[in-house]
C-alpha cells in the first residue's frame, strides 16, 4: 500500500513536471541547416530520437544555413526571428555572437556532461570556439584526386597540387582566400607555426599569390561543396579541394574511380547556435533540443550517416558502422591518427580580422 | 445658359468651367482610390526596402552611436599631427567601450571598422575581454579601504533616491547609455539618481546611473542587488580624487577613507596606458584615425570603396593596384551584358520572323519550343549548360570525335567569359524573341508586297521597309535583355569561373558573406544609377514611345 503511494505520487509529479515543461515550450521549432546528406543525418540521428521522446513537437527544416548569417541579421533588423536553432559553421558563429545576433550560452548549464562523467566544457575542449557555439562535428576541407588520371604514382602531398609536371591536368580550388594561402605557404617552405605570421605581412601575401600563380591557368575554382565531387566524377580534374564527407560519398556510396588526400588537411567545425530575442517559451525549447542532440551518443550516431568527427572527445569511442553500407566508419574519420598526421586548424581569430582584407586582393588577383 | 456677366453656367447656377473642373476631379479621385491599394502595396513593399537599402550606402552611424564620448573628445585630435591622442580621449574611450562591451556592441563596431583597417575587429574584441581587469590596482585598493563597497546596496543608497524632489532622471546618463546600446533605457520608475550624489561625484553617477538602467531594462534584474561594474568604481575613483571634492551625503564617511587610500594607486594609474597595456595599436594613428574618419553619421567610403577608391584618415585616395577590382568588374559587366544583348538580337531575330511569318500551326510549335525552356528552373538550364560545354562535355567530345579538335586541345568554353554569354544568351533568348514577334505580327505582310511590286530586291524590301517596322520590338527587348542581364547573378556565379563573374556576383558576396551591407548598397546603386544613364540616354537617341512591347 505505501509503495503504491508513492509509486502513485512519484507518477503525479512526473506528469506534473512533464506538463510543467510542456507549457513552457514552444511544441514547434524551426531548425536551420545545409540541406542535403549533411541535414539528412541530423534529421536522423538528432531530430527523429528527439520527436520519439516528445511526442507532439513538430520540427520544420529551412535550408539556408550558407546564408544564416545575412538572413539572420535581416530578421533580427525586422524584429521578427523565425529560426529557433540554427547550423552554421564556426566562423559565422563567431561573426553571429560578435554582431550580437545569437544567443550567449553557459556551455556547462545547458549542455550534457559527457557519457564519461566530463563536464561539456571539458569534453568539448578547445573546439568552443565563441560563447554562442555549440560545436556538432569537425570535418575538413581537404583533396580527393581521379586513380585513373594520376598514373602509377598517386600524390601523397598536399604540394603535389603545385606539380604541374607530374600531375598534369586542371586541379579544382575553393574561390576563397582561406586554405589555399596556408596550403600555398606551406608548399613554398614556410613552416606550418609560422604560416600565420608570415601571412600578415606584405611580403608574405605576395609570397602565397606568386606560388597560387604558378598553378593558376589550371584551377577550376569552386563555390559550392558539389562542384569538385561532379568534376571529379566527370573527369574534368585530377585533384580537387572540398569537404571530407562530401569526398566520402564519391568515393564509398557512389564507387568513383577517386581517392583522397588528407595531407595538411584544414580542420574546420560546425555546430549550432540559438539566435538572440527568441521569446522564452521558443528559448526553452531550443535549449531542450540542443542538450539532447550534443549529448555523447546522438554526437556519434551522426558518424553513422556521413563521415564528419564528432566534437565531443567521449563519443570517439562510440563511433560505429555505416547505416547503409555497414562499413566502420572510424578510418573516414579526419580526425583518425591515420588520416590527421599532418593538419591544421582554420585559425579564427587571424581570419576574423584579415578576411576582408585578403578577401579583397584574392577577388582581384583572380580578376586579373 | 449664360448668366448676366456672359460666362457659361451649368444646370445648378453655377460656372460649367467649374462645374467641369468639379466633375473631373471626382473622376480623377476615383481613379485614383481604385489604384491605391496598389500603390501603397509597391510603396511598402517594394519602394520602402528598395530606398531603405539604398540609404544604407551613406549611412554610418554606428561609430558615432557606440563610443559617442569619445568622438567628442577626438574633435582636438589631428591625424597629420600624428601625436598620441590626450589622456582625454582614452579616459572616453574607457567608459564608452565598458558599456558597450556590456551591451555586446563593442564587436559589432570592431567588424565594421575591420572593413576598412585590418586588426580592428580583433582590437575591439580582445580589448572588450580585458576591460575588467584596467584600473585594477586602484579597484583593489578601495575594497581594501572600505567594506561598505563590497555591498551592492551601499552603492545604491549614494547614487539612487526614491525621493523625486532629491534626484533627477539622469538625462544625460540616459541618452549617452541609450545611444551605446541602441535600445531606450531608462531608471526604474519611482528611482531617481540623486542629485547631491550627481553633483559632487559627477562621474561615478553617470556611471552607476547608467548601470542601474541597463541592469533594469535588460538584464530585468534590480540594480540595488548587483555589483556595480568595474567602470562605476574606476570613475568613483575619479570623483574621490578630484582636487574640490565636497561630498557630505549618504555614505560620506567610508568614501573619506577610499579617498584617502585610492590616491596613491590612482597616481599611477592612466587611461592611456591601461589601453596600451592592453595593445600597442591604441596608439596607433591609423587606428585612431580610422575611428575618427568613420565618426560622422553619414559617409562617403563606401561609395569611394566601390569605385576603387578608399576613405583614409589622410583624406580620399586610390587603392593599391593589387586590390582594385570593382572598377573592372563594372566595365565587364557592361560590356558582357552588351555583348549577350547583341548575340540575342542575332539569334532572337530569324526566329521571331519565322514565327511571325510562318503558318499558325508550325508558329506555335516553335513559340512552344522558345517557351519551354522558359519555364524550365534556371538552374537546371544552367546545370545543362555545365554538362554540354566541359571540356569533357558534349560539345568537346563531338569536336573531338569529328575531329575538328586535337584531344588534347579541348576548347575551353566554360568557367570563362564565354561560358557566361553562351549560358545567358541562351536563358534571356526568349525576352528578345517576345517582344519581337509581337510587333513583327502587327507588320501587315502587304507592305512587303507592295516594295516588292514597286520593284525592289528582296534586300532593300525587308531593309527600307520591314526593319524600320520592326526596331520598336528590338528596342523592346534589348531594354529588357539588357536590364535583366546586367544585375544577373547565378548563371555567372556557376558558369563564369574568375572571369565570367558579373558585378552582382560582388554584391551577393557583400550582401550574404562579408556582411558589408553598405558596401553592397553603394554598389547597387551605382548599378542602378548606370541602369538609369544608359535608359534616359536610349530615350534622347531611340525615343521610349518607339519601344513597344505588344503589337
């Protein structure tokens, strides 16, 4: 009879907690992401556990995420934010919480603590990079080259992009200052520590334009994520950069004749943020679903739909097979001891202030 | 009728001028409500945010509104004299930064100015991390010299008043606090700030002041609970230091005893070397001359950085050579659009006549074959474009198989200039071939008939009689083509590779990227501008009443 009661009463204040926080939280959110592989795996390893768990909440998908940054800024101007929890990568976050349009967040509040027992804060370590990012996964812009057109020697360097005697052919860059300097440098001798101080000074800039020159009458230069994986596919290139899952799908789901390349590969991450002046119902949802989806198991469920690290250290070791092809899934892993002997990180801070810079005088040294 | 002066008079006694004036006036304002709701939709949604935007070009304020006190104090400095500014200008820049850093404004203004100086953006962002920890030597020595300041309600009780008749509003603290954090702040009602307080620590209440408000407006906490910031203790500091400080009122004997103890640390202590502690570029004359030039509300950089120009603090000058690019991509715009304009006429011309000429039967399959890819998405066409002409495409591999090309010569026909006119050509077709046909209909077939019977070669018929009938509809469709080719922006941006990128491309870059909206305003409106030029100078040399668009 006592254990009934209290079962009974345990049972009320359940529902009542649950009913608690069921009227406080907004049951729709729109959730803002890249489209595509890359937004079907968060829809299943993140958004349908998710819905499971609360039944009645509705999640809408807006493909806009490559230009979060502009339309978030428009919203905000327009005092009517439509977005509840939004993809972007690491350095829109951080222009995002500089502009004051995303939501500051204490990591260790609002996030889970590792499956291991790590506080969020530990468990993401470096990977949060501004007060308003939320870190999801790290992946890597890096080289896939055609088997078939490189002969019997496959690149092993990321310098072999500058070879244009060995490897003839047209190579594909992204039509963006970030990455091709650094790898530039690299290939002219500079020292991966010193890349960045070099970069800041006249001479260096124009160091990394002269050797982009002497490659330059062969670059295909690409905007978007799927051009170098269809000019791969096409035969049109030899090598070309683009992100490491995009490359996984060639290579593994599309079995094309391509391999890749992961030296000096540039780390990047992306993750969410919540945008700032959410109404506290709409507020207290996100939050909900930002803790579930960056706990340690959801993290790695999402390495079973496309090969992108997960941020947490503790969900590595979760990291499974493939949903489809039941491959393992860790040596597609940019951040696999194999594939991470030589890598970089995209250097925030530096980027933040020379962008606009370099940015100007990339743009007109391709017009030229 | 006419009445006894002699003028006309209608029905009612009246003058029929007026009473026709009356009639007509009722008409017009008829007219004018069956057309209102469509005005005001185009106004507001059309004409408002395309004059907002454009407004953007010019307007600057975000200096001026973010660090307001230290503009002020910057109006003595002179760049050309290149000296470090007075300990004046870092004592404002102090307090603006705190607060806007507490506002989460500072970084804002950081991007902004990063657009024009390299740096600033990390200057302003890392410089808000540290300000805290300035002056903190003297903060020290006061919670050494008094208890009483480390108790959120003291501070209250010597700023703050329930008594209106004691305290004021704080304006002035409410419209410098207002302007940092762009949003109306104010006192909680029923709390004044004192104004013996006001009187003999002027700087300490301005700051409390404005802490209060913004502790009560946005972080909806009650001020009397919170730690004042560390900006509030630095300008008490201040205020206790200061040589006539007459002070009797709440609170007057512990802030005896922090006068006595802050006089030493604040001897040491300066604004100007607190900020170049912090970083050495805040002596830096660029930087502050960067601060200086873009302190006005309005500006005239962005539209001298769209014409590869840049606003410095020396005045304006040219960009170096290795940056100049907007001056270029104009020119290609021009000369491209010109250029897809001219390959429509060619193409669109034959067609249209066949169209026009045709019986009605085979008319219609062909406008069903000029209409249809019309209604295909336009990515797709340009998509197919992309497959046709590769170099491992369609079109290279049929050279190649013909043997018109070597294998190892394949022509180059995308990712350039080329790949952009073949693709637009192809995608604005249909807005020459429209225009044309419909006033190529209109041209009854006898007139060429009848040149023809009077003896002239099928040449001169369709040149002296024809043509000149048909310029209307040319005219028609080059002002469209051309207008919808010179803002194009997504065929170039996946067919024109570096060279084949139009201006627009530059502006959604701006617009979505950089974020440098009034940059992309100052271009668009150059584009504009040039749109307006070039159909005004159509109008002088063609005439507008001869383009026509239906027969």
């Amino acid at each position: 009879m006592k254990k009934s009661i209290a079962l009974g009463t345990s049972a009320i204040v359940a529902i009542a907690g649950f009913a608690y926080a069921e009227g406080h939280m907004s049951s729709d959110m729109t959730l803002v992401s890249w489209g595509g592989a890359y937004q079907a795996s968060q829809q299943k390893a993140y958004v349908e556990p998710y819905i499971a768990n609360n039944p009645g909440v509705t999640a809408v998908w807006d493909e806009s995420s490559s230009e979060a940054v502009a339309k978030l800024r428009a919203m905000n101007e327009a005092g009517n934010v439509t977005w509840d929890v939004v993809d972007v990568v690491a350095a829109d976050a951080i222009r995002l919480c500089d502009e004051g349009l995303a939501m500051e967040i204490d990591h260790d509040e609002v996030l889970a603590p590792g499956d291991d027992g790590s506080s969020a804060t530990d468990d993401f370590g470096d990977l949060i990079v501004s007060d308003c990012f939320v870190p999801q996964i790290v992946y890597s812009t890096t080289f896939g080259y055609r088997d078939d057109l490189v002969g019997d020697t496959p690149p092993t360097s990321v310098c072999d992009v500058y070879d244009l005697e060995a490897y003839p052919g047209m190579r594909s860059l992204e039509r963006n200052p970030i990455a091709n300097l650094e790898w530039a440098l690299i290939c002219d001798g500079v020292d991966i520590a010193d890349v960045y101080d070099v970069l800041e000074t006249e001479e260096g800039q124009d160091r990394a334009f002269a050797k982009l020159d002497t490659i330059k009458d062969s670059v295909i230069w690409w905007s978007a994520g799927a051009d170098t994986p269809q000019l791969l596919a096409d035969g049109e290139i030899v090598m070309g950069s683009t992100y490491n899952g995009r490359l996984f799908s060639l290579i593994e789901e599309q079995d094309q004749p391509v391999s890749m390349l992961w030296d000096w590969q540039m780390f990047d991450l992306d993750g969410w943020i919540i945008p700032a002046g959410l109404s506290p119902e709409r507020e207290a949802r996100a939050l909900d679903f930002l803790r579930f989806a960056t706990d340690t198991q959801r993290l790695a469920d999402q390495a079973k739909y496309i090969s992108y690290g997960p941020a947490r250290a503790s969900s590595a070791p979760l990291v499974s097979t493939h949903a489809e092809l039941g491959i393992e899934m860790a040596p597609h892993m940019p951040t696999d001891p194999a594939n991470a002997q030589n890598t970089f990180l995209f250097n925030y801070e530096w980027w933040a202030d020379y962008r606009d810079d370099l940015d100007a005088k990339f743009q007109a040294w391709l017009a030229q | 009728m006419t009445d006894a002066n002699g003028t006309i008079v209608a029905a009612d006694g009246r003058p029929l001028k007026a009473s026709l004036n009356r009639a007509l006036r009722r008409e017009k304002l008829r007219a004018f409500l069956l057309i209102l709701p469509l005005l005001a939709f185009v106004i507001v949604s059309f004409i408002a945010p395309i004059f907002d935007m454009l407004f953007r070009s010019v307007q600057d304020d975000i200096t001026s509104r973010t660090l307001p006190q230290t503009v002020i104090a910057l109006d003595d400095w002179d760049y050309e004299g290149a000296e470090i500014p007075s300990e004046a200008v870092y004592e404002a820049l102090y307090y603006d930064m705190f607060f806007a850093a507490e506002a989460k404004k500072h970084t804002a203004l950081g991007s902004r100015l990063n657009y024009e100086t390299t740096g600033m953006s990390s200057l302003f962002r890392q410089t808000g991390r540290s300000l805290d920890e300035m002056g903190g030597n003297v903060i020290e020595a006061m919670e050494d010299a008094s208890e009483a300041l480390d108790d959120s309600a003291f501070w209250a009780s010597i700023f703050l008043t329930q008594d209106s008749s004691a305290g004021s509003n704080a304006a002035a603290a409410r419209a410098w606090a207002t302007s940092i954090a762009d949003m109306e702040l104010r006192l909680p009602v029923g709390t004044y700030l004192s104004d013996g307080a006001a009187e003999a620590l002027p700087n300490a209440a301005r700051q409390y002041a404005a802490f209060a408000m913004f502790t009560h407006i946005v972080d909806e906490d009650v001020p009397a609970e919170e730690d004042p910031w560390e900006s509030v203790w630095l300008a008490l500091a201040e205020d206790l230091t200061a040589s006539d400080l007459r002070y009797d009122g709440i609170g007057a004997e512990q802030l005896a005893a922090v006068q006595a103890a802050v006089a030493a640390p604040m001897a040491d202590f300066t604004y100007t070397a607190a900020f170049l502690d912090q970083d050495e570029d805040w002596a830096d004359p660029e930087v502050i001359g960067t601060i200086k030039t873009f302190s006005s509300p309005y500006t005239a950089g962005y539209f001298l950085t769209a014409v590869d120009l840049e606003l410095t603090p020396a005045g304006a000058q040219a960009v170096d050579e290795n940056v100049q690019i907007y001056i270029t991509l104009f020119w290609r715009t021009l000369w491209m659009s010109m250029t897809i304009t001219f390959s429509c006429i060619l193409l669109g011309y034959p067609i249209a006549w066949l169209m026009a000429n045709l019986p009605d039967r085979k008319a219609n399959l062909i406008m069903i074959l000029v209409l249809l890819p019309f209604w295909t998405s336009l990515l797709v066409r340009t998509s197919a474009w992309k497959v046709l002409l590769q170099q491992q495409g369609v079109i290279n591999d049929t050279l190649v198989w013909i043997g018109l090309v070597g294998d190892g010569s394949r022509l180059a026909l995308i990712n350039n200039a080329t790949g952009t006119i073949i693709a637009m050509t192809h995608i604005l077709l249909p807005f020459m071939i429209l225009p044309l046909y419909s006033v190529m209909k209109g041209i009854p077939p006898s007139y060429l008939r009848a040149a023809k019977s009077l003896g002239a070669t099928d040449w001169t018929a369709f040149w002296r009689v024809y043509f000149p009938q048909s310029v209307p509809g040319i005219g028609a469709g080059c002002i469209l083509v051309f207008i919808l080719s010179i803002g194009y922006y997504i065929t170039p941006e996946i067919v024109g590779g570096t060279k084949g990128v139009f201006i627009s491309n530059r502006i959604a870059f701006h617009i979505s990227s950089s974020l440098n909206w009034g940059l992309a305003a100052a271009l668009g409106t150059i584009l504009l501008v040039v749109v307006l030029a070039l159909y005004w100078a159509y109008d002088r040399i063609v005439g507008i009443d001869n383009v026509k668009l239906g027969g």
